[in-house]
C-alpha cells in the first residue's frame, strides 16, 4: 500500500507506481467519491461516449425481447 502527505493547500501525490500501472498522465481529470471514512480517486473518462460504446450489446436487442413478449401475451389472451 502506498502513502502520501496532504501538503498545506490540501494537495496530494498519487505515487508514480500506482500513475504508470493506470495511464495517467499530466492533465488527466479525476474524482473524489466519499464512502464514510475512504476517499476513491475516479479517473474522469476523457470521451465518455466513445468509450461507453458497445457496453449494452446482448445476445438480442431490447426491441426485439419487447416483440417477442408481446407475440406472446397476444397467444395467451393477456
């Protein structure tokens, strides 16, 4: 596990171990999410439309399991 100091202005050093293993660099935004007493540092994505891509895709379309449920209730009179 890794420490840092809080400087006096409240600014803290992520360790340059933990930056290389995730890729941050010089300009990367991030968030502070509270859980009780744990503070998570959030990389903020840098094109959250490009990267949330895909991450929806199934085995069949929503469109089509909606279809399919109402051929279905319309067969047995629902």
């Amino acid at each position: 596990m890794k420490a840092s100091t809080v400087s006096a202005k409240g600014s803290v050093v992520i360790p340059k171990e933990l930056r290389e293993r995730l890729g941050l660099k010089k300009g990367d935004k991030v968030q502070f999410v509270e859980y009780g007493n744990v503070i998570a540092v959030v990389l903020v994505s840098k094109d959250p439309i490009a990267e949330s891509a895909g991450m929806l895709k199934g085995e069949s379309s929503l469109v089509e399991a909606l279809m399919k449920s109402r051929r279905q209730d319309e067969a047995t009179g629902k």
